[in-house]
C-alpha cells in the first residue's frame, strides 16, 4: 500500500505478493501471459533502516515453541552454517572469499579481504558480521510486456522465459544442510524450456549469507569443495558467470535481492545475449526457492 | 496470449467464530481446505501450486505462509503469499485465476485465514492510517467507516433507519448459513438503531463482528474443471483498482467509491455486463458496516447514485427480491479479514454452482463478488455457469 501511488497504481491493477521479488515476478509474467496486461511494472522495496530487523525476524518464528529463545535469521543462520560446514568440508575461510569477492564486484560497498571477513566481529557462531549481507534500504524496478508490445515499440528486449518455485519445509523439519527445493525448482524451470544447464551464461544466486550461497551453488549443480566455491569467488575461468555484479552480499535488502539480480541480468543481456538463472530466497534459513529464466534476444 | 478458461470447482469454509481456542491458527486453516479439497475428493498431489492470503499484522506472524508450510499442504509446490489489506482473499482468488488462465498451472488451490482473536486488530489496522495525518482521528476499521458513513449520508440522504434494514437483512440471511459467525433470528430494526454507538453514526450492529475463520477454493483449467464440478463456476472477469493512499486525496470516499467504479468498469467490460441489477442473479459484496452496502450498490451500478435506501426499502436485494445481495449473511455476519474477501467469491461460486445449501438462490447463473479493504482496494470477479468462448 505504501508504494501505491509512487508506483503509479492508483485506479490501477496492483498486487502486493510477500516474498523475494523474483515471485512478484512469477506472478506478472502470468497477469502478461494470460492476456490481462501488456505491460506491467514490477516493483521490490525494502526500508531496513527503518526498522528493528531482529524484532521483525523474531516475529517470523513460531510463536509457541521457538520465540521464547529470542532467535532471529542470523540464530537460524549459525545453526544452519555448522551443518552444512560439517557435511561439505568448506568453513568460514571459504565463506569469506564469496564475500570479498561479492564486494570487489559492489557498486556501493567497500572492497573487504578474506582477513577483514575473518576478522570482523562474531554474531553466531561460526558466523561473523561480514558473513551476512550488510542491512540496506534499497527499490528496484523492472518493466515486463508481451511480445506484441515489444515489437511494437521496435526495442530489442531480453527474453522472460519463465520460471518455477517450491516452498521448503520448516527450518526445523528439514536438513538445513542441503537446498533441494532450490535444485527442484531450476531443474523445474530449465526443463520446461528444454535448457541444459551447461547453456547458462549467468546465474545469480540471492540469500543474505555467504555460506547460503555456496549451500545453493551447490544444490543448483555448480559443483563442490573447492570448486564449488571458486565459481562463487571468481577466478576459475568457466562460462556461467554466478553473481557477476556480487548479488546480495554486495548490497540489497530482503525481498528485493532476486528482482534486482534479474534488472542486473537485464541490462547484460541485452547488449551480449545469453542465458541467466535468477534464484531468490525467502524465509527462514532460505526455506523458499524461485527461480526465474532470462535469454538476450540478439 | 489468451486466457486459459478457469473455474472455481471447490470451496471450503470454517464456522466463524469470535474465539477458536479448539485450533491453532494454522489447523484452522487446514480446516478449510480439507472441506474443499474433500468436497472433491481431491489430494494434495492433485494441487499445482498453492496461493495464501492473511493480515499478518493481525496475529503478528512475520511470513506466516513459511510457518504454515504444513498447514497449506504447500511443501515442494510454488506458493504465492499476498498481502493487499482487507482485499487480500479476493487478490487471492485473482491471482488463483491468473496463474490457471495464464496456463502455467492446472489446478490451484487458494486460502484465506484469519485468528483475529490471537492478536490486536485495529492496533495493526491503525498503522494503514499516516502517523501525523491520519492515525489520531481515523483509527482502525471504525473510525474510517463513521467517517466515510458520515459524508455518504450528506451525499445520497440514506437515513440510518435503511442502513439497519441492511443490518437486519444481513443476519436473518446468515441464519440460513451454517459456517455464519452471527445468528442472530430475533434481530430487528429497533435493536439495530437502538444498540450503542461506536462512532457516530455506526451503532454496534451496523458494523462487522471480529471473526476467526479461513476460507478455500480450487481453481482449475477447462476440462479440469469439467471433470471436477457438475457446474464449475467460471471466471468472466477478475478485475483490481486501489485507491489513492491518503483518505484526503480521495474526497467522499464512501460516497464517489473511486476504486470500485473502476474495477466495476472493467471487469464488466470484460464479462459484457451492461445492466448490473437484470444481468447479475446473485451479489456477494465486501459490506463491513451497513452504510456501505448501499454505497456500494450505488458505485456498481446495480441502482442509481442515490439510490441505495430505495434497493432496501423496496426489498429488492432481499432473499427473495429480483438481485438477492450476500444471501450468506455478508461481512456484517462473519468477518476473518484475511478471508473474508475469498469468502465472497466462494459464496458467489456455490451459488453459482448450486450448492450453497439453504441460502442458495434459485436458478442462479451469473454472480458478483467483490473485495475491499486496505486503503479503498476493490478486486471484482464475475462467476458464471458458461464457459467462457
């Protein structure tokens, strides 16, 4: 409601879907696909600033049995890191170069070394400050249309093929080590549009912690160990870029990370073709998965 | 592109009531949609994707959609979470309709929940309000409807006598509706008029009870649907349009429905509705006081402006009148806000369908429903026994 009238959607169609903005994505292509718009303006906002994260996150977890302890994301986060630090091998050294790799490629944040990831100070074990992608105010705007409208307007565009989601369970009834809705929903997505994965030119990974990162890099196929993180942190040299503008880590806010992922893409794509996996998250731990595919028309 | 054709083959209620102390908020969820699911005898892996409605501020549970995995029978399958104010049940079934139509998915289920007695409602209502502006005078659902009552009074001349014939109408039909939260048999004009005030000119039964309930739907795709229903209740339109933010920026508001006149005007484009009163055989409306039944008969142009005391001094949206209006008791006889919206088009779809009970109206075969909250949203769907061409 509060973004109504600066979104221009006053006596217009507006929804509000609550989850990362590649879903408010999925749920416009249907509104473009069946007809009932030509264009339409896809919007993420997120005001942290203006906020008490903790008190919020707090307010995400069961009333009954968990709030009691206090926790927030980040508690979840820690708990979550052991596990999957524990079944993969990779540690917070590993994490760390997704961080300072995401923040040499950020436009609004200041580079940080592996040592300044190391070194920050400890929130939840084994996570530190840095782990976790700094608060942020940030909006971010895309606009979608049906191909008539396109051509219409002679722009080449980028290509919004589709996409698929899957909901996880709980953060305390499944294995937080592993992130197979997220592999569910991509293998949902490319299948659909008959794409191998080897195709991807870009994939753009989006949870606000570096270890959720490679836990998803993972789930998604990018490999494991040391290789899973070197196409995380750059410097392997193999097509299908991930994160190229360093993602979330590299300055965005909740609910606005995918979507802005997919504007980053957009702008990629279109002067170089391609093809782009966009994942967002959302919930506790990365309960959610969606994931949205893109393709420069050339 | 081209729609896709939906229907509605299912839906599922909860009683209402002020106080479901037997159930969590999540099993009161799961209450409804095993009535709709087993109204079918479908199985959840039958369900394409899964689409959530709820206040969240309400009960006070951030991303209560993750929590309800469970509940929502949602775990491996897409589910959309909307939030858009007290309209949030009928977005929900909007978006139900898209996301079938659209051809990406075939079945879909839909639900709307509310335990408005596990939390504080109008203290979250009161925060929809400008905190310098708004908020010291327009507090909460009552505030706003006194105000808004107030200038549609000045405008069209309804008296408070023919918005307690709207009150009593609401809760003799509701008595017929067994998941109503209100049964009231006994109630009358005088009680109406003579209960407290709770902001001029609303007394206490001129405004909705605080209800904890949930609703659900399944909407399916052409053959889909066929094979599930006798008589699905097709979608003809599905149609949004909200409001400006502030309540100043949008003078008389309860008057001049800006937003309902214009998702009026367009989903009767798209349904080639041309006379709402003769072309509807049933209306299920978003009426959370009395007063605004009227208003909102007015702005849908099932009567002239002006002419909402006539529709109820002539009986016309009575049970038994040429265009029967909420026939289930409306928002004045069960109101669980993050259902109440889909509750409208799910009684509209049972009468449609032929399966609404006791409340059923005869030979019904196009219906109304709307939705409206937040700040002065509308969605609006028209359900139809015909398969749209």
């Amino acid at each position: 409601m509060a973004v109504n009238e600066v979104a221009g959607g006053t006596l217009g169609s507006e929804a509000k879907v609550a989850a990362d903005g590649v879903m408010a994505l999925l749920y416009a292509i249907a509104r473009v696909q069946d007809g009932d718009q030509h264009l339409n303006l896809v919007v993420a906002h997120s005001k942290e600033s203006q906020a008490d994260p903790h008190g919020i996150e707090l307010a995400g977890f069961d009333p009954y049995y968990e709030r009691a302890l206090d926790p927030d994301d980040t508690v979840a986060a820690g708990l979550q890191a052991g596990l999957y630090y524990a079944r993969s091998g990779l540690g917070p050294a590993d994490a760390a170069r997704v961080v300072a790799a995401a923040r040499a490629r950020s436009e609004v944040l200041d580079d940080v070394t592996v040592e300044d990831v190391l070194a920050s100070a400890p929130t939840c074990d084994p996570l530190r400050e840095l782990d976790r992608a700094p608060r942020m105010d940030a909006a971010t705007a895309l606009v979608i249309c049906d191909e008539s409208t396109m051509r219409a307007r002679d722009r080449s565009g980028v290509r919004l093929v589709g996409g698929a989601a899957r909901a996880g369970a709980w953060w305390t009834a499944r294995d937080l080590a592993r992130a197979d809705e997220a592999r569910d929903a991509a293998d949902e997505a490319l299948a659909l549009e008959g794409w191998e994965p080897s195709s991807l030119t870009r994939i753009e990974i989006n949870a606000p912690f570096a270890f959720q990162q490679l836990l998803i890099g993972e789930a998604l196929g990018l490999g494991d160990g040391e290789s899973l993180v070197r196409r995380l942190a750059g410097g392997d040299g193999t097509a299908g870029r991930v994160n190229a503008d360093g993602g979330w880590l590299a300055g965005s806010a909740t609910s606005v990370a995918g979507l802005a992922a997919c504007g980053h893409a957009v702008a990629e794509l279109r002067d170089r073709g391609g093809r782009a996996l966009i994942h967002g998250a959302t919930g506790i731990c990365a309960q959610s998965h969606a994931i949205a595919l893109l393709e420069g028309v050339a | 592109m081209t729609a896709v054709p939906a229907a509605i083959v299912a839906t599922g209620q909860t009683k209402h009531a002020s106080r479901r102390l037997d159930v969590s908020m999540a099993e009161m969820a799961r209450e409804a949609i095993d009535r709709c699911l087993g109204a079918r005898g479908l199985a959840f892996d039958e369900i394409d994707a899964v689409v959530a409605g709820n206040m969240e501020m309400f009960e006070g549970i951030y991303l209560v959609d993750q929590f309800f995995i469970d509940a929502l029978g949602a775990l491996g399958k897409p589910l959309f979470k909307l939030n858009t104010g007290g309209t949030v049940g009928a977005s929900v079934a909007v978006a139900c309709y898209h996301l079938v139509a659209s051809g990406r998915y075939r079945t879909i289920l839909g639900v709307g929940f509310e335990k408005q007695s596990d939390g504080s409602t109008q203290a979250a209502i009161t925060t929809v309000g400008d905190p310098i502006w708004e908020r010291a005078v327009m507090a909460g659902a009552i505030g706003n409807f006194a105000t808004m009552a107030s200038t549609y009074i000045h405008e069209s001349g309804v008296t408070e006598l023919q918005a307690a014939k709207v009150a009593v109408k609401a809760r003799l039909n509701a008595c017929r509706n067994p998941y109503a939260h209100l049964h009231l048999p006994d109630i009358t004009v005088e009680q109406v008029l003579e209960s407290e005030y709770l902001a001029h000119p609303i007394h206490r039964l001129d405004m909705c009870p605080s209800s904890d309930g949930a609703c659900a739907i399944v909407m399916a795709a052409e053959s889909e649907a066929e094979r599930l229903a006798e008589h699905p209740a097709w979608v003809h339109a599905a149609a949004t349009a909200h409001d400006q933010q502030y309540m100043g920026d949008s003078p008389k508001r309860l008057a001049v429905m800006r937003s309902l006149r214009a998702a009026a005007a367009k989903g009767y484009r798209q349904a080639g509705i041309s006379d709402p009163f003769h072309d509807f055989d049933v209306a299920e409306i978003y009426e959370p006081a009395s007063y605004a039944e009227l208003a909102m008969c007015e702005n849908l142009g099932i009567c002239e402006m002006g002419g909402g005391g006539r529709l109820i001094d002539e009986g016309l949206t009575q049970m038994d009148g040429p265009l029967p209006v909420n026939p289930s008791g409306g928002v004045l006889s069960a109101n669980p806000v993050g259902a109440t919206a889909l509750i409208r088009v799910a009684e509209a779809a049972l009468q449609v369908m032929g399966e609404a009970g006791d409340h059923q109206v005869d030979g019904v075969r196009r219906a109304l429903a709307t939705g409206y909250g937040g700040n002065a949203w509308t969605d609006l769907m028209v359900l139809s026994r015909e398969r749209p061409s």
